[in-house]
C-alpha cells in the first residue's frame, strides 16, 4: 500500500493534484444533487468540499490551483456568454438600462456600508475592501485591489490581510446570495410556475415573432406584378412561400406573376400582419396549403425543416447562392439560437441554423444534400474557433484602461474579456466565417466543468486561510461585516426591483445574481427560478457589474488609503 500513500503524500505530483481535484469535484457534486427544502445546489457545493478537503492536509500548488482556477471561470463565462449572446443584444435594449440601473444600487450601498465600518469602526481599509471583494465574490477587483494596494506601499503585507478578509467573507457572499433569493421568493410568495410564464410571455410581448397567414390578393395595384417585385415593393420585410390559384398549389417562384384574386402564403412578422392586410387583401384560413391530399402528387408543394451544417453555403448572402434557381426551393425563415426571423436576399445563412425550406419532395432531397442536415456535423465541436474566442477574450481583458487618479489602469480580467467577445461572436460571428455553433450537450458539459474547476480551485485555495481566520477571533467578525456587505443592498434592491421595476421572479434572480458576479450561484438561481431568462438577465447586467467591481476597491484604496509615513 506504500503506492497509495504516496498518491496522497507527494503534494506536488501530477497525479496527487488529479485525484483531490476529482475528489473534490465529485463529492461537491454528489452532495448538491442531494434535494434540500425541494432545492439542490448543484455545482455550488464544489466550493465547501475544496474548503474542507484543503483543511484537511491535501492542499493544492498555489500556482496550480491559481491557473486551473482562471481556466476554469474562463471556460464558464465564454459558454455562458455563446449561449444568452443571441439574446443579448434585444434582452439590454428593450430592459438593460433598467436592470443596470438597478445594479447601480446595490453597488452603490455595498460602497456606503464600506465607508460607514471605516469611519464607526476600527476596521483598517485593506481589510474591509478584502471582505467587500469577497462579499460580491469578485476575484478579480480582489486581484486588482492588491495590485494598487501593493503599488502604493511598496510591499504585498497588506495584500495578503485583504485576501484574508477577503477568505472569510467569500463563503458567507455566496450564502448571503442564496439567502437573499430565498427571501424574496417567500417574502413576496413567489409561485415559481406562474412568474415563469409571466417572463415568457413578457418576452414574446417584447419579441415579434414569425407566423403565416394567407392573403387573397384583392389590390388591382399588384395585379400583374413577378413575386419578386410585390416583395420590393410593400414597405415590410416578408417572404412568400406558396401561392394557390383556382385550387391549383404552386411554389411562389420569384418570376411569377400574380393575379388578382391569388391565394398567397405569406411569412412575416405577427406585427406586420394587419399592414400587410391592408396593402395585399383579405385574410383566408391556411388550412388549404396546410392539408396534403390523399393523393397528393410527387408535386404537390411542401415544407421541410433543415439544418446548416455544409461550408459551401456558410456566410454567404441568399441572394448569391441563388437557391430557387439551383434547387428549385425557397427558404422562408431562419431560426438560429432559439430567435426565428424571415429570410430575405441579405440574410447569411450560419453554421447551425434551422431553415424552412418550401419545394415539392424532389427538388427538396435535392436542396437537403445541398445544406448538409448533418446530425453528426452538429455534435462536432469546433475546438478550433472555440479557443480563437478564448484568446480574444483574454486578450481583451488584458487590456488596460486608464482612469484618471488611479496610478494602476483597470482591466476586464480573464471574466470579463472572454464574456463580451463570446457574446459578440454568437452575435455577429458569421459575417467573419467565425463558427459559434456549439450543442446544446456540449455547451452544458464545458459550463460545468469549468464552473467545476472554478469552485474547486477557489475552495482549494482559501480553505486554511478561512479557517484560520474563523479560529483567531477576527475571521467570525469578518463574516459577519461580509454577510451584512451581501445582504443589506442586495435586499434593497430586491424590493425596489419587485415593487418598483415589476420584476419577474426569474428576472430578479439574473439581476441579484450579476450583480455579485455571482459564478457559482448562477446554476442555484437558474435551478430555483426554472427560466433560462435568469442567465440572460446576469448576463444584461455582468458586463457592467465586473468593470464596476473592479474600479470600486482601486478606487478606495486610492482615495482613502493613507500611506504610512516612515
């Protein structure tokens, strides 16, 4: 057995750090799948299993434990940032404003409440920028924070009493969150189901989105006119997939003409629907291009669902791969990461998207080839463009930002950059052949497990700092100035949010979450609220909240710090 205890004895071999970063993974992971009050914490739980193993004796190589944790948070944040990025961009336009504004409050008191313990207490500021840091659970203003702290006195002594503070607020942040959502769901009485469809039909109240409706053309004005040039014409964005003619079904070519009196099956936008009406005719029931004939002829028109997965028609606009003329089909609508829209001559198609193609069955096995439909294309990884975005984001981190008065420039850091580009690439990608596709299964395996890394290495890291702090005296008190950090504006802003924002349960559950930054409750928030709408709206306001976190501790340690005098 001598083999089995230098597994566990040689510190800084390959295999000792395998096997505690596996044991912590899966007893952490175990644990949170066991159902507590009807809620299991998931992943959450990593984090006090490392903490407990590290005070143990099986503790970690700094510097190992220092990577894997940033590998970790960076692969987290990056498919966190692919899979709500779609969304994003219409999430913040149509409630980013006020979900940030309500951010604001929370940061603004966690600055308030800072202030008071360092003008009412003999707390140094050092130690309680370290317990804000951790009470937010925001690793990097923490980092950041020293990185000032040490340039202004020359040494890191300081810096290591503010990590200290910072170890022993860290457990009660993410508690203290917790809590928080558990109040606000029994304080208000929160019926999780019933706020769920509130958000969803707040979204599609928000959201246009595509329907079919049949039109006969009763306006002499298009009598005469080709398909192609009725769609030119009205002022509205619209596809027409078929057209039936005294009974007769036939696909809506775009050199066709158009007789008053035509039945057309128009793809738009439920918010155009009523103009066009009013510029095309009457409406009429779909059910005549809906219902197929018993003895529907090989013919006879209809629609297939079909995936992207060849190059050759990638990034390219429809109108340069003239599909009606190759494969006798049109494409009437796209649905790329859960949002649909109607194709025009300027959309591109993207590796991943669901088309509706229209044709009859011939030319439609002849267009699915053409498009790939691949199941297994799908579930291929595109490792490649998947570290391309990891690299820009770090690049991007790393850059500095001067703020004036603050000698040490504030960075994004290795959460934040890889954020905003795995944002911007699901979003904007495909117009640089830059693949964003990544499955469902597989976004969700690389989240947990670099969640899973994060939290392991975090508990890793500060459990014999936590502890000893807990046994001095000074690290229960600590605690408690963090839990009180944590809750006091983070209930503020609960109840302004319900009372005053008209909040959704879910809605409340991403903005508390982002604005701690709050990693490794974000799997607990989105359990307990059942709603992805809880990711979308962290993301809405995380951008923000990390450059916010960081600039705050730079900025009082700048301000009020006073240098010791020699």
């Amino acid at each position: 057995m001598h083999w089995l205890t230098q597994l566990f004895t040689q510190h800084e071999s390959v295999a000792y750090t395998a096997v505690i970063y596996a044991l912590t993974i899966f007893s952490g992971a175990a644990l949170g799948r066991l159902r507590i009050f009807g809620i299991t914490f998931g992943v959450t739980l990593v984090l006090f299993t490392g903490i407990i193993i590290s005070d143990l004796g099986f503790t970690i190589n700094e510097h190992i434990a220092h990577f894997v944790k940033e590998f970790g948070l960076i692969l987290f944040v990056y498919t966190i940032g692919l899979q709500v990025g779609p969304g994003f961009f219409a999430s913040f336009q149509k409630e980013g404003l006020k979900l940030n504004a309500l951010m604001l409050i929370v940061i603004l008191f966690d600055i308030l409440i800072v202030l008071a313990f360092f003008r009412f207490t003999n707390n140094d500021l050092p130690t309680l920028v370290g317990i804000m840091q951790g009470a937010v659970t925001n690793t990097p203003g923490l980092g950041a924070a020293q990185q000032t702290l040490t340039n202004l006195i020359g040494d890191g002594t300081l810096a290591v009493q503010m990590a200290a503070g910072y170890a022993a607020a860290y457990p009660g942040g993410v508690m203290g969150l917790i809590a928080t959502i558990f109040l606000v769901k029994y304080g208000f009485r929160i019926n999780v189901a019933a706020e769920k469809r509130l958000t969803l039909r707040r979204l599609r109240a928000g959201t246009a989105s595509v329907t079919r409706i049949a039109l006969q053309v009763d306006n002499p004005m298009l009598a005469g006119k080709t398909v192609a040039a009725v769609r030119q014409i009205l002022p509205t964005s619209f596809a027409i997939s078929r057209l039936s003619r005294d009974g007769e079904i036939t696909l809506a070519e775009e050199n066709k003409r158009i007789q008053q009196g035509d039945i057309l099956l128009i793809i738009a936008r439920d918010d155009e629907t009523e103009r066009l009406m009013t510029l095309i005719g009457s409406q009429v029931s779909t059910s005549i291009f809906s219902d197929k004939p018993r003895t529907a002829s090989p013919a006879y028109i209809n629609a297939m669902r079909v995936n992207i997965t060849q190059s050759a028609v990638c990034n390219k606009k429809l109108s340069s791969l003239n599909i009606h003329e190759r494969f006798g089909v049109n494409i009437t609508r796209v649905r790329r990461a859960g949002i649909e829209f109607v194709a025009d001559r300027n959309t591109r198609l993207q590796f991943g998207d669901s088309i509706t193609l229209i044709g009859d069955d011939a030319h439609l096995k002849h267009a699915v080839a053409a498009f790939g439909n691949s199941k297994r294309d799908l579930q291929i990884p595109h490792i490649a463009e998947l570290f391309l975005g990891i690299t820009l984001g770090i690049i991007l981190g790393a850059i500095p930002i001067p703020i004036p008065g603050v000698p040490v420039p504030v960075k994004l850091g290795l959460a934040g950059g890889p954020l905003i580009i795995a944002i911007l690439i699901s979003r904007y990608g495909g117009r640089f052949s830059v693949t964003h596709y990544v499955s469902q299964s597989a976004n969700l395996m690389v989240r947990e497990l670099g969640l899973a890394l994060f939290l392991a290495s975090v508990g890793l890291s500060v459990g014999p700092a936590f502890f000893a702090a807990l046994k001095d005296g000074d690290g229960l008190y600590w605690m408690a100035l963090g839990i009180i950090i944590t809750t006091v504006p983070l209930i503020i802003t609960a109840i302004v949010a319900r009372l005053w924002g008209k909040l959704t349960f879910p809605e409340i559950c991403g903005l508390l979450t982002g604005s701690h930054t709050g990693a490794p409750v974000l799997p607990f928030a989105t359990e307990i609220s059942q709603s992805d709408q809880t990711a979308l709206k962290y993301t809405a306001v995380y951008p923000l909240t990390t450059f916010l976190r960081i600039m705050v501790g730079q900025v009082l340690i700048v301000l009020l710090y006073q240098v010791p005098v020699a």
